[in-house]
C-alpha cells in the first residue's frame, strides 16, 4: 500500500491511499481512498473497494476536539454499503490522555 499528501497548507490537507491485497483462496482486490482535513479538526473521508463482493463505497467523517487539561477527544462516524446488511453506519469515540 502507499499513501501520500496531495497537498497540505497550515489549514488543510488531503491524504489520498491505495493498497493491494491478493490472497491464496480470493480474487487481488484494490483499496482506494481519501481523506480532507481541516484544521486538524474536521475531516472527510471516502473510499471505494475494487473486486470485492461484499463491500463497495464507504463515507465518513470525524471531529478531533483540541485538548484540555490534557485529555483530548475524537469522534468518528463512517457509512459502508454491504451486500448484505446493507448501509452500515459506524460511531466510535477515542479518549487520550
């Protein structure tokens, strides 16, 4: 896989990944996607998988919420489009101290 900045100023950037995976028992399947940051304080993501059967396109976005008293918090939220479940939605929350 290889990932890089597309472009970055003190404001923005956008990090744009590729990866293969090939495997024995499946067929190689090819991981693209990006991801916009603001600030370091908002992002947006997407992503799309080439040759898989279940999944396709995800969306996402996250909040990273400046430290205070040394505890910072993060939250993210994606949606993926799955063959058989549908649209899956995902929240996760990270504390760091």
């Amino acid at each position: 896989g290889l990932a890089t900045e597309l472009f970055e100023t003190d404001l923005y950037r956008l990090t744009i990944s590729s990866e293969v995976f090939d495997s024995r028992d499946q067929k190689y399947r090819i991981n693209t996607g990006a991801e916009f940051g603001f600030n370091e304080l908002i992002f947006l993501r997407g992503g799309y998988r080439f040759n898989d059967e279940l999944t396709d396109f995800s969306l996402g976005t996250g909040l990273n919420l400046p430290s205070f008293q040394g505890v910072g918090l993060r939250f993210d939220y994606s949606y993926e489009n799955h063959a058989y479940f549908g649209g899956v939605q995902k929240i996760s929350a990270f504390i760091s101290y």
